[in-house]
C-alpha cells in the first residue's frame, strides 16, 4: 500500500496513521496523553497566576458586571432528533419565510380605548365614585325645629337612647333637605308621657307601638274636640309566617311565638310549667300580652308563679339563643327575631320549633292629634310622605334597618282590627301583670347581657 511521511509521521492512502518511524500507535497514544496533561498543567498555573495577579474589582461599576436577565425567554435545548429537524429551517422554509413575511406580518396594537363603565348596577342604583365613594353631604341652610316627633320606648325597645338619635339624625337631615322641614326627636319611655305631649302642643306627631297608640286614644276619648288621627302603619322586617298563623287576620309577620330546641319533649304551653323562660328586656307590650292570655287560657292565677324561672336578655336572638345552647327551656320574642335567625343562620326546623303562635297585633304606628293637625298641617303631611318613601334612600334604609322595619304605609282600614280586639288582654297584663312578668314592667329589673355576636359565639 502506498504511504506518505510527513515529520516522521507515516500515513496510508486513506490518511489512515500507520506509525512514527517505526513506532506503535499504542506508543503514539501515550506519548500524546502525556503532552497533553504537561499542558493542562501550564495553563492551570499560568490562569491562577492572572487570577491572582488581577483580583476583580469589588469597586467596579454596576454595568460592567454580568447580570441575568430574567426576563428574556430561555432557549430549550432539544428532546431528540424529531425536534431538532423541527428547529432547523431548512433552504425550503427559509424561501417561505422570504416570501410571506412582508404579507403576514403582526398587525399594529391598535385596540380602541375601553367605553366608560355603565353606571348603573340595577335599576334606580348608581356605583358609587371611585375617586369619593362617601362625598360629604350637602350642606342645609341653618333652620329652626318647626316639629317634634315623640318616639316612644315601645317601638325602639332594647335600643339605647343614643342609639336611637343617632339613627334618627339622617331622617331629620333627610326631610331637612328634601322639604325643607326641620324636626326634631323626642324619645318618650311610655304612653303616658306621649300623651301629655300631644295635648301639651311639645309634640305634634308620636311613634309607637300599637297598644300605646290605643291608650293614648283611650285617653283622647274624654279630651272635649280633640282625638288621636292614625296616620301610618310599619311592617316588620324579616317578616315570616308559620302553619300556626298562616290562616289568621292581620299584616303578616306582627305575631309573638313561643319556640323550645328542637329535639325538646315540650309540645305545648301546658309544658312549660316549671320551666325556665327567657325573654327580652324592654320588649313587653307584645310578649306580656301574649304570655297573659296564655296564662289566662291554662286558667293559672296571675299572682301565682307558673314558670321556675324568666330571664331578661338584652336582645330578643340573645333568649333564642339560649334555648338553643340549653340555658332557656322556652323564649318567647317577636317573629321578625325568628325570621332572622332563620334567614342568617337556617334555625328554623333544625335547631327550633314554634309551640305557640300570638294574633297579630305586634306592630308599630304613626299618628296625631286633632290639636296638632290645626296647628302644623303642613309639617305633619310632609313628615308622613317622607316616613312612607323612606326606602328610597340610603339614610332612610338606615333608619329602617334600626327599627327592624321593611317599610312605612299609609294607614288603611283594618290595619289595627286585631290589636283593638286584643287589647282588652293588654290592659290585663298592665293592670294586673302576672307574678312572672313583672320585670318586664320594672325598668330597673337586672338584665343578662351577656350577648351573643353571631350564632355559635360564647
């Protein structure tokens, strides 16, 4: 075979290494081993004697230092020989690309601006400004209070006194603005104090419960050209009705119920002799009344205890409660109390049940006098048609969620039949309170107030 010599090296025809003067290529492979690592030694030294001789900068420049950028997308190496054909662009795909760049080329970002957001969620209500959610209120020109209204306790019931003004203040400011009327609140602890402000000309309209408007009528009735007007009723909110009460006369939802736990073995007032009672403070006209015809149905004397114990608690859910956690055998509180706690918490039919149910006469009024009416006209029908239109604003849905009322109505005929057929059963129970109800009459009878924040709070 014909070779050829180049430095000593020999190679075949197919430059195949045939040898080194004679040499082995056994001998060739570590002869080159050897040169290569004296080498990597030579440059071992060689690049740590640089590192040492140039140590780097620790005063040198940000932008003269590597930083990675994060931001930039990573290459992905690829998986096998399908992907890599698949990245390759061969002469093919390079003349398509020429071809069709300049027709398919991304279009310009030219999206229009986004329209202005509709500024309505609902029918009749707006978003509120983004920028001033809460803007301040328009400002009232100073006025002087031209009406007083008596709010009697029985209608604001376990609230305080400044609870209730401070609720009342955006209904005065309201009517200040809406009909240039200014008002002003009167809280009164009872029906006495009502009436002798209506006569007395200090009030010209009162809000009460119906048994004290009933009262003040009665007293009326002796008073020579002048009487009570009605001019409103209130409809709970949260109103409910039961199987007990669905067939019954009179506005839904105005009815006292007598509820037990659910898994109790009470099944009827006759029951409850013996047991513990919890009832709400200050919440007596509908309560009592009901409790006295009760009493009077199970033929028991009045002046006799019938129940081992009655609890006062600040809030009517607060009686409810207990009955649930086993500290009250029974409560006995208004149907918008169980009507709420059965919306926010479902315990109707899984943690109670209704024993007992009242006519319907649990509900408040609003009315005046004859000598009022001849003296401030005016003033009174504008106050009455912002009463009723209440729900149209927000301070009036204020004022309506304090009072647990849905809303106000224009007296109606039959609106107080019940009540007046029941009120004989008020006045025993004003006049004769039974023995285990006179702490609803005592204003200074202890009260629990140990509340509850939410269902299942301790």
């Amino acid at each position: 075979m014909k070779t050829t010599t180049v430095n000593g090296w020999t190679y075949g025809a197919s430059g195949v290494f045939r040898g080194h003067r004679g040499r082995s290529l056994a001998e060739f492979v570590r002869r080159t081993s050897a040169i290569g690592r004296w080498c990597g030694l030579i440059f071992l030294f060689v690049g740590a004697g640089c590192a040492q001789q140039n140590p780097p900068d620790a005063a040198s420049p940000p932008e003269d230092r590597v930083v990675y950028d994060r931001t930039r997308p990573k290459t992905i190496a690829p998986r096998d020989r399908l992907e890599r054909r698949a990245n390759e662009r061969g002469a093919d795909l390079r003349l398509v690309d020429r071809l069709m760049d300049d027709r398919t080329r991304i279009p310009e970002f030219d999206r229009p601006p986004l329209p202005p957001p509709a500024r309505t969620i609902a029918p009749g209500v707006t978003l509120l400004d983004d920028a001033e959610p809460f803007p301040a209120p328009e400002p009232t020109a100073p006025k002087e209070e031209t009406i007083h209204v008596a709010i009697a306790q029985s209608t604001y019931r376990t609230r305080t006194d400044e609870e209730v003004l401070a609720a009342v203040q955006p209904f005065v400011d309201l009517v200040h603005r809406e009909v240039n009327v200014r008002g002003a609140a009167d809280l009164q602890p009872d029906a006495e104090s009502v009436y002798f402000g209506l006569i007395d000309g200090e009030t010209q309209m009162a809000i009460a419960h119906v048994f004290d408007y009933l009262m003040v009528r009665s007293w009326l009735a002796n008073e020579e050209n002048n009487a009570t007007i009605l001019l409103a009723s209130a409809t709970p909110a949260n109103a409910r009705s039961t199987t007990l009460d669905a067939d019954l006369a009179g506005t839904e939802g105005t009815s006292i119920e007598l509820v037990v736990a659910l898994d109790s073995e009470i099944t009827s007032f006759a029951d409850l002799r013996g047991k513990k009672l919890a009832v709400a403070a200050a919440v007596e006209a509908g309560p009592g009344t009901f409790l006295t015809q009760l009493l009077l149905d199970a033929d028991h004397p009045l002046d006799e205890r019938y129940f081992e114990s009655v609890a006062l608690r600040q809030y009517p859910k607060d009686a409810v409660i207990d009955v649930i956690k086993g500290y009250a055998d029974a409560a006995c509180v208004d149907q918008g109390t169980v009507g709420a706690l059965a919306r926010f918490y479902g315990i109707d039919g899984t943690r109670v049940r209704t024993i007992a149910v009242s006519p319907r006469y649990n509900m408040d009024v609003l009315f005046t006098t004859i000598n009022n009416l001849e003296t401030h006209r005016t003033e009174i029908e504008l106050t009455q048609t912002q009463l009723t239109t209440l729900g149209k604003d927000p301070e009036g849905e204020e004022v309506l969620f304090f009072f647990d009322t849905a809303g106000w109505f224009n007296y109606r005929d039959g609106d107080i039949a019940v009540p007046l057929e029941y009120f004989e059963t008020y006045l025993k129970f004003v006049d004769e309170t039974p023995a285990d109800l006179t702490m609803l009459r005592d204003p200074d009878a202890p009260v629990n107030r140990r509340t509850y924040d939410r269902f299942g709070d301790e």
